[in-house]
C-alpha cells in the first residue's frame, strides 16, 4: 500500500513538472492600458494615499512586503525577516543589487531614512506609531532592524499594506519633503518607471530595464487614462482599449452589462486585505451636526438599502457599524439604525434643535456618478427633517483640500479597514489625529476621552479575547456618537479582459506592482 | 361681429397657431397647477428608480435613477421655461424696442452708435457669452434671464429701428410733429402701435429662443440650482442612456412640442396680422 | 481699388469689434461679486496664498481701472492670456491644443449643411413649383428640427445610430487607446467626427432649406429668367448659371452671420460627444470654475468668428460687387 501511495506521489510530481513545462510562458511585450479614475490628485503614494495615487504609484514605488490572497505576509523589497521572541525586535533582510529608477543603488539606508524620517514628518500617523513604539530603526549590512518599545502585533501590517512604499533618501534629505520636485515625477524602484503626465489625458508608465527581479516585467509600458465620463468608459472597455476596468471606474450600472460581454472577466478577488466601507463624515464642530441626538436622527432617515440598491446597483451590502461586519472586530450583536422617518424626527424634536435655519453644506469629489447621486439622494432624504443640503461638487484635489481643512459640514467618504481597525479606521476616529492633513483622519473633530483610552487598550492588549471585549465596546460607543455614519461596506469587481494574465495575485493587488501582469499575444 | 366670433374666424383660417395656442395655454394651465396635480416637489423620490414608461397609472412617464417622477419633473420643469422666456422676452422687449426707438427716430450719430453697439453684440457667439455671464454672475434665475436678454436685444433693437426709419417719413408722422407733438408722444402714440405687428413676431421668436437657451444653460449645468428644468433632466439622463432612453425623450420632447408651438403660433400672427396692414392712428 | 477700400474698412471694422470683445471680457472678471484675484485663480489655485497674491501683482488690482485694461490689453495682443492653475499649463497652449478639432467639426458641419440644406432646398424649391408633396415634406421636416434642441438631437441619435444600431462610435475624435495611423486613422476620425458634424449641421439645415427654397422661388419669378427662358437657353443651364449664382447670395450672406450661432450650437455637440474641442474645453473649465480659461476660450472664439464673418462678407462682395460695405440687412 505505501509503495502504491508513494509511486502516485512520484507519479503526481511528474505530472505537475510536466504541466509546468507544458504551461505557454508569458508572451512580452505590450502596453496595459488602464483608467485613473478619478484623476489623481498627486501621484506619488508616499505623501497622498488617494486611490487613484495608489493605483498609479504602486508600480513605481514599492514597499517591504506584500499580502497574498490568504493573507499571508509575502517579501517584497525585504527578502526575509525574523522576529525576536519576545517580539520586540524585527529583522528585514533587504533583497540585493537593486536599483533606483535613476541608477542609484537601493540600500538599508534608504529604508532607514523612510521609516525614520520621511514618514514621521510626512504622516501624524504614522509618527504617532513611531513614539509610541519604536526604539531604534538602525541599518545592519544589507538589513534594517527595527528595535520596538513593546510588541506591535500590527508592524508588519503597517509595512505590508501597500500604503507606506520606501523613498530614495539621497533625493529627498534635507529637503522640503512636501515640496520637493521629486514628488511629481516619482523614483522607485518598481517595475515601471515613470514618464509622463499630461493632465486631463494621460499618465503613462515605462518598463524599468533594471528592474531587480529577472527578466520581470513583461510589459512594455502602462498608460493610465482619465477619462471622466462614465459612458466613455464602459465604451472604450467594451472595444477592448481599456484592458482593466477596476471597482469605481465603471459606473455601477454598467457592471452586470460589461462582465457579459464576450472575452470579459468579474472577478472581488484582490481586495482581501482590504475590507471597504463607505460612511457620511459628520463634522461635529459645526451646530446642530454637534448634537448627537441629530447625528442619530440623520441616520435613521438615510435608507442605506436603498442606497446599495439603487446607486451602487447592488454592489454591496449595509454597514453594520464601525467596524466591517465579517471581520473579527465587528460585533453581530451591536444595535442597528433602521430607516425611519418617524423616529428620526423625534429624534430633532428631541434634540431642541431649530432646523430651519439650518443650510448644511454637502462636499461631493466626483462629477457624475454613483457618489454623486449619493449626495443627491442624501439631500432629498434629510429634507423630511427639515435639513437643507446644499450639494457642493468640485473635482477630486478640491474635494481633498476642503475635507482636510475642515471646509465641510457633510462629507462622504470611504476607508479600507486594512485588518486591524488600529490601522486604518483608527484614524478617522482618534483625537489624536484631529488633523488637516488628509481627508482620512479626524476630520470631524469628535473628541471623547472614553473612546481614545479604549483605542490605547486595544492596540496594547495582549490575547485576542481581550482585544475583542474591547473593540465590541469601542463600536458601541461609536454607535452611539455617530461622528461617522456607516453607509455600505463597498465591494470592487474588477473587470479585465481575457488577453490580462496574472493579474488578481495579491491581497492589495491593484496596487501592486504589475510585474507579472502580461498580455496574451504580446499586444 | 364679436370679437369672439373674429377670433375664431382668424383661427379658422390659420389652424396650425390656433393648436399652437391652445397647446401653450394648456402648458401654461398645468405649469401653474403643478403643485396640485403631482404634489410639492419634483425632486421627490416617490416610487422604484428607473420605472418605465406606462407601466403604472401613478407614473405615466416613469421614473429616474432615484426613483422622481419624470411627469412631475416635466410641469415643473415648465415652469422654468415658461417664466425664464416671459420675463426674458419682456425685459428685451424693453431694452430692445427702447434702444430701437430712439435710434431710429434721432438718426444721426446716436442711430449709428447704437447700432455699432448692437451688431457687436450679435455677432458674437451667444452662447458662450451667456454662460461666461452666468457663471461669473452665479447660476441663478435672475442671472440666467439677464444674459438671455444681454444677447436678444439686439435683433429686436434693429428691427424696431428700421420701422421707425420708415416710419417717420410717414404722413401722419409728419403731420404730429408739425402740430406740435413732442418726440416723445410721437414715438408712442404714433410709431410704435405701427410697429407693433413686426415686434410682436420677433418678440415670438425671442421667446422660442429664450425657451432653448434657458434649456441649453440648464443642461450645461449653469441653471438655477433649485429649480427643476427640462434642461437638467436632459442632462441627468446622460449616464443611463442606455437603460433608460426615456428619461432624455420627454424633457426634449416637452421642449421641442413647446417652442414648435411658439414658432407657429408666431408665424401664425405674421399672417393674421399682415393682413390688416398698418393703420394709422388718429 | 474700391475693393481693397472696401476690404480695408471691414478689416478695421473687425479689429474694433475685436477690442470690444477685450474690453467686455475684461469687464466680466471685475463684474463678478468678490475679489477678482481670487475668481482668477479658479477652483483649484484658491488655496494657494502664494499664488493669489501674484496674481493680484500681475493684474495690477491696486491701480486705476483704465490702467488694469492697458496691462489686460497689452498681454493678449502678445497672446498672454493666462494661467490654468487646475491643468498647469498657460490657456493658450490648451486652447491652441483644443482649436483644430473645433474647426474640423465646424468646416464639416457647415459643408454637411450647406450642401444637404441647399440641395434639399432646390428639391422643395422645384416640387412648390409643381405643387408636389415633397416639398410639404421637407418643409415640415425644416420646422421641426429649427425647434428641436441641438443636446436633445445628439442625444438621439447617439441612442438609434450608436447604442441600438452600433453602427458610429458615441464618444471621442478618436478611438481611445488605439494607436492607429495613416488611412485607418483617417476612417477612424471620420467614423467620430460623423454624428457630432452631422447633429450640429441639423440646426442650420432648417434655415438653409427655408432660404434657399424661399430665394429660388423668388428669382424663378424674376425678369431674367424669363428673358433667358426667351432667348431659348436650355432649362438646366438657366438654373446653374443664372438662378443659382443670385439665389445663393443670401445663402452666403446668412451663413456668415450665422456664424456666432454655429459656434454656440458647437459648444452643446462637443459636451453631448465629448469632441476634444475647445467647446469641450470651456464645459470643464466651466466645472472647474477656472476662469482664465474660460474667458481664453471666449476671447478666442470671439476672435475666429469675427474672422470668418469679415470672411463671409468679402465673399458676398465678389459675389455680387452691388452689396456695399454693410451687411445692414434686418
């Protein structure tokens, strides 16, 4: 029986050599085409971490590690990495011979001067972190060392979710980070180098000859194309001149029509690592959005079935809370907000507040399209409680420079809950990070000591039980304030064209890489 | 013969402006009934988005993508229309029939400064005058009737300047002036219900233009903010073309039926009151 | 030499309605409720400080209005006509980008019409004649489309020709991604331009139809006809050499004052087929509340239709040498 078993495994190892050599090997050559939708409003993913910036500067910048689909840490830049026992001390071995886009060499230095400088002075975040729990981070040879205060279960999160890619030091020290020219014309050491971008048209990437990995990429290039309208869009896909159509850049009406056409593909995979939420940002400095009683009303009187139904055309589902229902940090039990009209306006009367001479303003960042029905949608809606919206549409850089300076009342957004909520959701919520850098943090200034000592515990807790006690009681406490209300949790189908290999590999994938990606047939 | 009875002899005989009238008279009605008929809103999401047309009783035209109903949206939207061309239509009448008037009765330098003036203002391209004008000026109702008359004037302004030229030659002008009526008194009691004919019928086509180009600003997004206008609903229908054809049909049908209607309505008076000529006023 | 007279008074007519256009777009800015720096420095450029305040330098604020129009003047004559701070990129390289796809659309339309309406015209024209049915026909269908809004049309026809039939592209000059070159590229651009020259052409073909068919008619009444129809001249020559030459003239003589209405209804055609012409250009300057450009486009669009109609005119000069300098026709 044993030597049966074993001639099957023999034989089963044969057979999968052969397949492998059987399997046609990519073909080179090509350009991907894409869409930048909407058009990034800054194009290097260290300083903006818009979606659109992720999505073109994840091929040129790339991080330590990476997150496959089983959400597994998986090396990038870093080749290996070890863990002291008591977990506070992580050692990165850093791949050899790579080199910046402009010929420099990549070395332990550079990811030094990123985590150690650029991010402490670029990202309150991120700085935070650093003073919390970081020691030393010190370059060893070819490796980077980073020496931690107290174990962080989230460090390799934090390096691995595509959003904190190293920066080539010899170009930006000493200078005025957030000014610097390098900014708008990104070095990397990514696949792709970057060459043009000419605004309103086109941002288009070239393959990297030096590229670290051999014989990678197979592409010859990427253009990025912005095109704002929608109809264009799903037209120039259904040609097939736009390869890839990724969650966002079809209108959602158009989703079901495109993934039938001939040679076309739907696929939700790619975004495990990331768990999306859509919520309205309630500023609370402002009256009478400063009374808890109306946050409630507000989301009492929001029909979010609706909304998923008939503006997302049903890609995706209600929010539950805070937290992404599914995910081990939502609580099933957590009380919901039904639509109901009747209670919300109990809820006003309740609250004493005058509504009539109330105009609250409404920041939409994009120009035709679900969101911006959303903010339509949501003006009718509160109109019953005698709310007026004023919708106020402008382009994505506007939209980002208002909601950073507090210049809103009412602001949809929405967030990847990158695993842990410490990492990301954390951030809209703190009172630690009411800042006005970016849209996605504290924008609205909710302030609640009960809540920020909670965020403290859970990032320190030491077992899971713990930590889950913990988080159930954070999001009940959110569930009550409502700085932001929960909307939807967003699902990204991404529609590709046959021709496309390779290109779902990773948890984060749409901001990865590419260098793997080819075009069958080369074109 | 009553007068009644005339006006139906006249309608007899020109039975395309008689429908076009009744056609107007029946939007104006249910323009100014909206609120009764299909309830204080137009922007109210009443029913299934995307409702086809004719499939319920209570949404004969269907619905849009957030389920508001596009028959209401439709008398609302006329309303828009009806009252941006009357206001518009009245206020380059004005400016128009002033400017002419005394351009063509003085003659001379002021005639020609005033008609430099007015051809500068025609030859431009209208259009982007208007929305230049209703975009530094924010979009309103008043900023829209503004740069709707800033590009009629002038057409009017020249017409109403060549009758006067003709005009003053006259006879019975004459003979005004000669027993001592002033400048004034002349153009009114004497010139201007002569002209009247000619200004009526471009006061017609102002008014069709003024319909069309209150629906092109409103499309382009420059409309008033609050207000529902067949010209927004063209353009709220862009995105959904294909699974909603019917939302861009009526609004362009209900703007295509009403300045068609204004057209042979006008048309229809050219004839009528050709006829009668110009009498003199005594 | 009277002509060279004649041209030269409507050259210096056109340079004085070209100033015009400067002076009322200069007027426009300062018209505005609000500071002017900050409406010039649109959407996009109002959160710079910086960059205001170099504005508020460069338009000279401080000084009296006559001087600021000196300075407005002087810089668009050197064809300074500002800066897009939204596309970072001096207006007049995006409108000198965006020009030649609105002339093209223009020219196409303007022949679609012209010939479409007149010959359609001659058709009505020749069946009044006789009576006949055709020209009901035509007639009707003329009225029809003078009332139809230009945006409605397009929109239909995208919806019949582009989405049910699939047989013309709905969107773009060009096939989006697809780098083609010499005669595909050629049926490329015409397979675009087609439905967007085509609707546009659809305004003007109602009053092309009616004119031409309402001036035929007139000179098939006229003395010289008959005199030729005597002399025993065959039919069709008549109607080329004589009837069509003196029936045209007001042809030609509205198309050029049709112009400005012609570039008006091209703005609405570029939103509706996202052509990439400078109609296109002042819709998003529009959304973006950049208003260098969009008074750019303006003074630009102005400026060619102030061209073309010192164009037209001199054209019906020698058309028929007994038109004056005028053009004074109610």
């Amino acid at each position: 029986m044993r030597k049966l078993l074993l001639a099957l495994a023999a034989l089963g190892s044969v057979g999968a050599a052969l397949t492998g050599y059987a399997e046609p090997s990519p073909s080179r050559g090509g350009t991907l085409n894409l869409v930048a939708q909407p058009e990034p409003p800054a194009i290097s993913h260290a300083l903006v971490s818009h979606v659109s910036t992720q999505y073109v500067s994840g091929k040129i910048l790339q991080s330590l590690l990476t997150f496959s689909t089983d959400l597994e840490a998986q090396p990038v830049l870093a080749s290996r990495w070890d863990v002291s026992e008591d977990g506070k001390s992580y050692r990165f071995t850093l791949q050899p011979d790579v080199l910046w886009h402009d010929g420099k060499a990549f070395s332990a230095e550079d990811v030094v001067f990123t985590f150690g400088e650029f991010y402490p002075e670029i990202d309150a975040r991120y700085a935070s972190i650093r003073d919390d729990y970081f020691e030393s981070i010190s370059a060893d040879g070819d490796a980077v060392v980073f020496q931690l205060k107290k174990p962080f279960a989230p460090l390799l999160s934090l390096l691995g979710s595509g959003l904190r890619p190293v920066v080539p030091r010899h170009l930006y020290e000493g200078s005025d980070l957030r000014n610097n020219p390098v900014n708008l014309k990104p070095v990397g050491t990514g696949p792709f180098v970057f060459d043009e971008w000419k605004r309103g048209a086109w941002i288009k990437l070239k393959r990297n000859p030096n590229y670290w990995k051999p014989d990678l990429p197979y592409l010859d290039g990427i253009v990025f194309h912005v095109i704002p309208d929608a109809a264009s869009r799903a037209a120039a896909y259904e040609r097939g001149d736009i390869h890839v159509l990724r969650g966002g850049d079809a209108d959602y009406a158009d989703v079901k029509r495109l993934a039938a056409l001939d040679g076309s593909h739907l696929s939700d995979k790619g975004y495990e690592l990331y768990a999306g939420q859509a919520f309205l940002q309630v500023n609370t400095r402002n009256p009478p959005l400063d009374n808890v009683l109306v946050r409630q009303a507000i989301q009492h009187a929001l029909n979010r079935q609706f909304i998923v139904d008939h503006i997302f055309f049903g890609n995706g589902k209600v929010a539950r809370g805070a937290f992404v229902s599914g995910t081990p940090y939502h609580d099933p039990q957590l009380p919901q907000y039904d639509f109901d009209l009747e209670r919300a306006r109990q809820l006003i009367r309740e609250s004493g507040v005058d509504t009539s001479k109330v105009t609250l303003r409404l920041l939409n960042g994009e120009r035709g399209g679900a969101w911006e029905r959303l903010a339509e949608y949501t003006r009718q809606a509160l109109q019953p409680l005698g709310l007026r919206v004023q919708v106020v549409t402008s382009d994505s850089a506007t939209w980002y420079q208002r909601a950073s300076n507090w210049d809103f009342d009412l602001t949809y957004n929405f967030n990847f809950q990158v695993g842990d909520p410490y990492l990301s959701t954390a951030y809209f919520y703190r009172s630690e990070y009411i800042l006005k850098t970016s849209p996605f943090a504290n924008i609205v200034g909710y302030r609640n000591p009960e809540a920020d000592a909670l965020w403290r515990q859970v990032a320190d807790a030491g077992n899971e039980t713990e930590r889950r006690q913990l988080y159930s009681e954070l999001e009940h406490l959110l569930n009550h304030d409502l700085p932001l209300i929960p909307i939807f949790e967003i699902s990204f189908p991404t529609l590709y064209r046959d021709k496309v290999r390779n290109l779902l590999q990773t948890a984060t994938s749409l901001n990865e890489s590419y260098d793997s990606v080819y075009l069958e047939g080369g074109q | 013969m009553t007068p009644f009875k005339s006006a139906l002899r006249i309608a007899g005989r020109h039975p395309a402006a008689a429908i076009a009238a009744l056609f107007l008279l029946g939007l104006t009605l249910l323009a100014l009934l909206a609120p009764w008929l299909r309830g204080d809103s137009p922007w109210a999401m009443v029913a299934a988005p995307l409702l086809p047309p004719f499939s319920q009783w209570a949404h004969p035209l269907g619905t849009d993508m957030l389920g508001r109903d596009l028959f209401t949206g439709l008398l609302y939207g006329a309303r828009s229309s009806l009252l941006v061309g009357a206001l518009s239509t009245f206020l380059t009448l004005l400016i128009g029939v002033g400017v002419g008037a005394v351009a063509g009765y003085n003659g001379g330098w002021i005639d020609a400064l005033l008609m430099r003036i007015a051809e500068f203002f025609l030859i431009l391209p209208a259009l982007f005058l208007a929305v230049i004008l209703v975009s530094v000026l924010e979009p309103s109702t008043s900023s829209v009737v503004l740069a709707i008359t800033l590009v009629a004037w002038p057409s009017v302004a020249r017409l109403v300047r060549s009758e006067f030229l003709t005009l003053r030659q006259r006879e019975f002008v004459l003979a005004a002036r000669v027993s001592g009526q002033s400048a004034a008194q002349i153009i009114l009691r004497q010139i201007l219900p002569n002209a009247l004919t000619p200004v009526l019928v471009v006061a017609g086509f102002v008014m069709a233009t003024a319909i069309l180009t209150e629906a092109a600003l409103s499309f382009l997004g420059l409309g008033d903010p609050d207000g529902m206008s067949w010209g927004y609903m063209i353009n709220a229908s862009r995105n959904l073309l294909r699974d909603a054809w019917w939302m861009s049909l009526w609004p362009g049908l209900a703007i295509l039926l009403t300045v068609l209607a204004v057209n042979l309505l006008t048309e229809g008076l050219r004839s009528a009151l050709g006829r009668q000529g110009g009498r003199h006023a005594d | 030499m009277k002509g060279l007279w004649f041209l030269g008074n409507r050259l210096a007519q056109a340079l004085l309605t070209v100033l015009g256009v400067l002076v009322l777009s200069f007027l426009l800015v300062r018209l505005a409720p609000g500071d002017p720096a900050l409406l010039m420095a649109g959407e996009a450029g109002s959160d710079d400080p910086h960059y205001i305040e170099q504005l508020r330098v460069q338009m000279g604020l401080d000084r009296p209005l006559a001087s600021q129009l000196l300075t407005y003047v002087g810089k668009v004559i050197r064809l300074d006509l500002g800066y897009s701070y939204r596309n970072q990129s001096d207006v007049w390289i995006l409108i000198a980008e965006r020009l030649p796809a609105t002339l093209l659309l223009l020219g196409s339309a303007f022949l679609l019409s012209s010939l479409i309406g007149v010959g359609l015209g001659i058709l009505a024209a020749l069946s009044a004649r006789r009576r006949g049915w055709l020209d009901k026909l035509i007639s009707t269908l003329a009225t029809l489309l003078y009332a139809a809004p230009s945006f409605w049309l397009a929109l239909l026809l995208i919806i019949l020709f582009s989405l049910q039939l699939g047989w013309l592209p709905a969107f773009g000059m060009e096939t989006v991604a697809a780098s083609l070159s010499g005669w595909d590229r050629v049926v490329d651009l015409a397979r675009h331009l087609l439905l967007p020259a085509f609707t546009l052409a659809c305004l003007f073909l109602a009053l092309y139809i009616q004119l031409t068919r309402s001036s035929l008619l007139e000179v098939f009444r006229q003395e010289f006809v008959r005199t030729a129809q005597a002399k025993g001249l065959a039919p069709r020559r008549i109607l080329f050499a004589h009837v069509l030459r003196n029936g045209l003239l007001p042809v030609v003589t509205f198309a050029g004052l049709q112009l400005g209405q012609l570039a008006s209804a091209s703005l609405l055609v570029e939103v509706v087929f996202a052509w990439p012409g400078i109609g296109r250009l002042l819709y998003d300057a529009l959304s973006h509340r950049d208003y260098p450009l969009l008074l750019g486009v303006f003074l630009v669009i102005s400026v060619l239709v102030v061209l073309l109609n010192l164009l037209t005119d001199s054209l019906c000069q020698w058309l028929d040498p007994r038109i004056q300098a005028g053009g004074g026709q109610a």
